[in-house]
C-alpha cells in the first residue's frame, strides 16, 4: 500500500518533535496504522535555520497555501500555532478534503465550532490530541474511554509553563521571571508567554475539555481566567503553613442547571495527588459518575511529549480514513446535532473558600474590623495569620482562610475591607479547592 503523506506546517519545537518521533519509531507506528507515515513535505518561514530534527528527506517550502494544496498530502499537520495563518490553512486542507492534525488549542477553543462544522460537511477528521495538556492523552479519554459517565467535574493543572513556574518558586525561591526565561528556552512557553501567565493558554484547553466532557460548544469567551503573575512567594509559603499547595487550576464542573468554567490560582491540600504534580507535569482529575474519581499524569509541554500525541492522531486517522465519516468518533465526543445549551455560571454564583492576603497598618483595632466585614457577609474564619512587622516596616501581611462562601458576598465585604483606612492594598484572593 502506499504510504501516507503528511505535509507539516511549522517546524518549530512541535513540528521537530514529530519529524523525531515518527524518524525512530516509523517501523512501529506503521505497524499500528497499517500503512506507512511519510513527512513528504514541510512549511517554515526560514529554511535556513538551524532546526532540532533532520531535514534531508523532507522538501521544504516557504508558502504554507502551496503545501496545503499539493494534491500529493493526504494529511495536513497545522503546528504553527496562533489565530492566522493557522486558521485559513486548516479551512482550505479542510476544503480540499484533506484530512488535519493540530496542536493549536488557541484555533480550536476560538474557532473549534466553526471548523468541525465544515469539517464534518466535507467528511473529514480534525484531531488534536495534543491541544491539551501535551503528552497526556486527556482527549481520548474523555471521548471515549469514559463514554459511559456522566462527567460531574474536572480540575487540572494544564499550563505547564505556569506549573514550573509555581514549583520553582517554591522549591528553589527562585525569581518569576528568572523562570520563565528557563520554560521559554526550553521550549515550554506560548509564542507570547503572557498566554501561560495569564491563564489564557489554560483557558483555551479548559474551553475544549469542559466542550467534550458535557457535550455543550466551545465558549472560550465564558471562561472566568486569572493568571499566576500575582501569586508573591510569600503566598506560596503561607500556603506551606497552612498545609495547602499553590496550583494554576482549570476547573470546569456541573452545578445546578449549569457549568462552572474556570481558570485561576488554587490552594489544594498538600495530601492530594494534584498538589504534588510538579515542574512542567501536567494532571487531570475527572470525575465520572460511574467510575468516580480518575486521574491522568504526564509531560504536559516540550517536543517530544507534545509530538507524541501528535503521531497518535495521525495513527488515529490513518486507521479510520477511508472508513464511512458518519461512524467515526465525533469531534467534540457528542454527536453534531446532540450538544446542550447548558448556561454557563456567572462567577458570583460559585462557592468556594478562600485564601486573603492583605497589607495592613499595623495597629490596634485592625483586625477586629476585617473580621466583622467578613461576619457581615456571613463568612466564617477558619485560621488567621498575622506576622510582626519587618524592621522598620508599618504595615504587616494579614492572611486569612475562610470557609466556603459564595464568591459574591466575599465581593462584598472585599468592598468594605478594601475602603478601610488601615487596609494598604486591593486584598488579593485565591480560591481553596479541596477536590473531594
Ligand atoms: P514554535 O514557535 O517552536 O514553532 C512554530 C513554527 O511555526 C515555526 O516553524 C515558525 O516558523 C512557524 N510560525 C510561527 N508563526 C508563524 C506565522 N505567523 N506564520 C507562519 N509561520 C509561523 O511553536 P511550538 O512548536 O512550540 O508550538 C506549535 C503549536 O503547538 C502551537 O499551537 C502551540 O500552542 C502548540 N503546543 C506547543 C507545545 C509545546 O510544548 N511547545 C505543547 C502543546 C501544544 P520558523 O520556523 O520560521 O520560526
Ligand atoms: N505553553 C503550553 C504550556 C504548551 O506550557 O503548557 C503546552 O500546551
């Protein structure tokens, strides 16, 4: 049988980790596909830069559109990444009936519904196994191996430029941006880093987790998202204190007649297995209603995890080509026509406990008002930290846990604390998720 030929878009970390991986276990993986995977040609913006895969067999081009309209690719690799050009390459291969393969979990969060669409119009399988939490094989579990739940909620750690981060804050006391130099040379980090920090890049994958696990569209723009910049190393080692882990969590979960979709900083108890997952380890917990709680660990950034689920979606299309379209597994898990308006909650309707961290005039009387704010909203305290003063310093860190309290009264009495004359600084909240 002929081989396949795939052409690669990008051959950047990504695109370098796939030319390896299917150059060492070609033997293999098309002992599995059934027929053999060829890399015929590959797009770059810069031929002559050094690259971190071998280049000899593979015909480069500087013109993308050429690549995606060669009618000798069967398989297109979109490995660009980011809105343009990424989006109308995979438009035309789809037009052309070609088969895509994509790492973009900003084109498919963005415009996922838009492509499936068409995708499914012109019988083709749009994969993108390594869109979410890289090596981890995270999107065929929900489709498929957990078909038969009822998913009730799913918390990850799915940025691992922002995990290494946290970690080595912690473990080392290193420098926030000292770190992300490191996560950037090594690969990790979005083209525009603030993509990791911000919660963005985690966002988009909670869009298409939380997309496949309750069959409803992709809504990006519904998604609650905070980042790591303002988590101090002093918030990491409070948290130490009180025996809970700083982690960036994307969190998407079923609650009355809706789902909450968020993405920020979290305490978790040291004892959970989430709290432990560090450096650029990503891991998901999903809970199923008839399996319970499960949980998938793994490299969630770098070439070569990132590739591996790369090859696996092309092995996956390879198997199921010529197969009939309307009985191939569905894009998003549900089928087309079956997807749920299921609301999504607004964030002053979640409940959770917190983390406060504020700045205060160190006098009498200071703390005795915080607390009352707090009892007003009917917000209970569940410890209290208060250190002496640095030498030569007025004002002292406050910390406080609180139970759990919907997000809206603990705005409310943000509002009281922060209009107290002895409070220095907005009061800074992370929100405390037990997992149980
Ligand atoms: P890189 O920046 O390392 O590589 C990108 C490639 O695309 C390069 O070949 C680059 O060209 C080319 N390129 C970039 N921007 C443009 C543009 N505007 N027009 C044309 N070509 C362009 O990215 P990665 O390999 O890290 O990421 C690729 C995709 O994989 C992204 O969607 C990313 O989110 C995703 N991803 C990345 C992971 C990782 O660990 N890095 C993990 C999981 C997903 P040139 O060669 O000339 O520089
Ligand atoms: N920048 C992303 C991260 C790459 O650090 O997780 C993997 O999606």
């Amino acid at each position: 049988m002929q081989p396949v030929k795939i052409g690669l878009l990008g051959l950047g970390t990504v695109g370098s980790g796939t030319v390896n991986v299917l150059n060492r276990n070609g033997r293999e993986i098309s002992r599995r596909a059934g027929r053999e995977i060829v890399i015929a040609k590959a797009f770059t913006r810069s031929p002559e830069k050094p690259r971190l895969c071998p280049t000899d067999n593979i015909d480069l081009v500087g013109d993308p559109f050429q690549l995606v309209e060669d009618p000798q690719i069967d398989i297109v690799v979109e490995l660009i990444g980011g809105d343009s050009p990424a989006k109308e390459l995979v438009l035309r291969a789809i037009e052309l009936g070609k088969h895509v393969v994509t790492a973009n979990k900003a084109l498919i969060a963005l415009h996922g519904n838009e492509i499936f669409a068409k995708a499914s119009e012109k019988g083709v399988m749009v994969n993108f196994e390594a869109a979410v939490a890289g090596g981890i094989p995270i999107i065929k579990v929900l489709r498929e191996g957990l078909a038969g739940n009822r998913i009730e909620w799913i918390a990850g750690i799915i940025n691992g430029t922002g995990n290494f981060i946290l970690t080595e804050m912690r473990d080392k006391g290193r420098d926030f941006a000292d770190v992300l130099k490191e996560a950037q040379a090594l690969g990790y980090a979005e083209a525009d880093p603030t993509f990791d920090i911000e919660g963005i890049d985690a966002a988009h994958k909670l869009t298409i987790l939380a997309a496949i696990a309750f069959g409803i569209p992709l809504q990006f723009d519904k998604v609650y998202t905070e980042g790591i910049s303002q988590v101090t190393g002093e918030d990491v080692r409070y948290a130490e204190e009180l025996g809970y882990r700083i982690k960036h969590l994307g969190i998407a979960r079923r609650s009355g007649d809706g789902v909450e979709l968020r993405v920020h900083p979290s305490l978790i108890p040291e004892r959970r297995l989430l709290a432990n997952v560090d450096g650029v380890m990503n891991a998901v917990v999903v809970k199923g209603d008839a399996v319970g709680p499960t949980l998938y660990y793994g490299p969630g950034a770098g070439a070569e995890p990132t590739a591996s689920a790369v090859v696996a979606d092309l092995v996956d299309v390879v198997r199921v080509m010529t197969a009939d379209p309307e009985h191939r597994v569905p894009h998003l898990a549900f089928q087309a026509d079956a997807l749920s308006d299921m609301a999504v909650l607004p964030m002053a309707e979640i409940e959770t406990a917190y983390y406060l961290r504020l700045s205060v005039a160190d006098r009498p009387g200071v703390l005795a008002d915080i607390a009352r704010f707090l009892a007003d909203q009917g917000i209970s305290i569940e410890a209290v930290i208060q250190k002496e003063p640095q030498p030569g310093q007025a004002e002292v860190p406050l910390i406080f846990l609180t139970h759990k309290v919907k997000e809206k009264s603990l705005d409310a009495a943000a509002a009281q604390i922060e209009s107290h004359p002895a409070v220095k600084a907005p009061m800074y909240r992370i929100r405390l998720e037990t997992l149980d």
